[in-house]
C-alpha cells in the first residue's frame, strides 16, 4: 500500500473545499492499494472529517500548536485536530519553516504535542537551492532531523517523514524519481537511529499526475504529499488512478 496525502494549503475555500471532497467521495478506491488523506484548511477541517466519516479517506492538519488549550489567538493545537477527528498533522513544512520563520525548536515542540494528542505527526524534511548548490543536502536532512528526533519517545507511537526538497516545491522541477528513491533509502537509514520501526518516508515537491506512479513504483518511497496536482477533480483524480494501477 502506498499512501497519497493531499495538502490543499490555502488553494481552496470552504464551499469548493466541500465540493472537492464530495467528487472524492463519488469515486472508489482501493484501499489495499492507496492511503488516502486531505490536508484541507481549517476553516473546512470539521466538515471534511463529516464528509469522510465511515470511509476509508482520513482527514489531517497543516499544522499544529504545541499548547493543548490557552491564551493563543489565531492557533489550533494538536488536541483540537484530534477531538474533531483528525487523524494526522503536518509538522515543520516547509512554508512552514521558511515563510512563517517556524524553528527547530518549534518543528520539536509541535511534533511532541501531535504524538501526545493521538495524531500522526508527518514530519516534513528538506533541502533549499542554496543547500543543494552547495552540496549540503545531507547535512541539512541530519540536522533537521536530529533536531527534531533526538531523544523523542516513539515507542508505541506513529511517525511519518515527507521529503519534499525546498527547491522542488511549486517549481514545476520535481527531483526525479531515481534520485528521489536515493534520497528516502539515506533518509530510512537516519531514521534507524531514532526507531528501530519501520518509519514511512513520503516525497512531495511538484508531483504531477504524469509522474506520481514512477515516484510509488520505487522501492525506498512510500507514497507521496502533493501539492498544486491535489486541488482539482480532474488533475488529482487521474494522480490517483495512476498510484492505484501502479
């Protein structure tokens, strides 16, 4: 099984939000094959969660807060994701880090607030142009995930990794899928000094329809967080039949 998590970032209004999940509901899939999830906005996360119920389509997050209730205007923490049915968050997303300015230590506290909640925290990882230009790929991958996972309590808990390289995002120049399949194999090796758990490694970064089967097909990958491809009927609808036919 391969998992396709859809992050619908700021693309749709609550109405087309609706729209969109009710198209996806028309359609069925197989569920041995694909892992479907929305990352819809938070204005359409309750009513997504309703739309979903009793299928096998999950709902998650595009972000957390790390305090469970309080004095936080404009946040929405880990808690409240999970008592109105969320099942995962995205944590440390790059828009996240780069235009929102999250840190390190923010991405940590996050992560720590989703596994105590009950969520299934999809820690996003990744590398800017600059890093790849000067060949520091693997130094910012170590780091952000020392950072994030050093000393963490996983036992008994559920974590998933997006590699989605800051360059790749939106550019209409995702990394290709050979390169893509090297990158999760380094990754996955990381990550066993962390858990001793097979830990899920997902690529995002401008996955096309056209291209999302030959990500899947490789062995390192686990499925894919896409993007731009994920907010209309008529482009994630064939992403998806090509994951499902892979």
């Amino acid at each position: 099984m391969k998992h396709v998590f859809a992050n619908w970032k700021m693309y749709l209004d609550f109405d087309e939000s609706c729209i969109l999940a009710n198209q996806l509901l028309s359609q069925s899939f197989d569920a041995q094959k694909i892992n479907l999830a929305i990352f819809p906005n938070f204005l359409a996360v309750s009513e997504l969660v309703k739309i979903f119920r009793d299928t096998p389509i999950a709902v998650g997050g595009q972000t957390c807060a790390w305090a469970p209730k309080g004095a936080y205007t404009g946040a929405v923490s880990a808690l409240l994701l999970k008592e109105v049915g969320c099942r995962y968050v995205l944590v440390g997303h790059s828009e996240r880090r780069y235009i929102f300015g999250e840190s390190g230590d923010d991405v940590r506290k996050k992560l720590e607030a989703a596994l105590a909640a009950g969520l299934v925290p999809v820690l996003c990882v990744g590398e800017t142009e600059t890093d790849r230009k000067e060949e520091k790929r693997e130094y910012r991958l170590k780091k952000q995930l020392l950072k994030a996972l050093e000393g963490l309590d996983l036992s008994g808990r559920r974590l998933m990794v997006a590699y989605e390289p800051v360059w790749a995002i939106g550019s209409g120049n995702p990394c290709l899928p050979a390169d893509a399949d090297d990158i999760h194999g380094w990754i996955k090796l990381e990550l066993k000094q962390y858990s001793e758990k097979d830990i899920p490694v997902l690529y995002g970064g401008s996955v096309e329809a056209d291209k999302a089967a030959e990500y899947v097909a490789r062995d390192m990958i686990d499925g894919i967080l896409v993007g731009g491809a994920a907010v209309k009927f008529e482009t994630f609808l064939p992403l998806l039949r090509a994951v499902e036919s892979r």
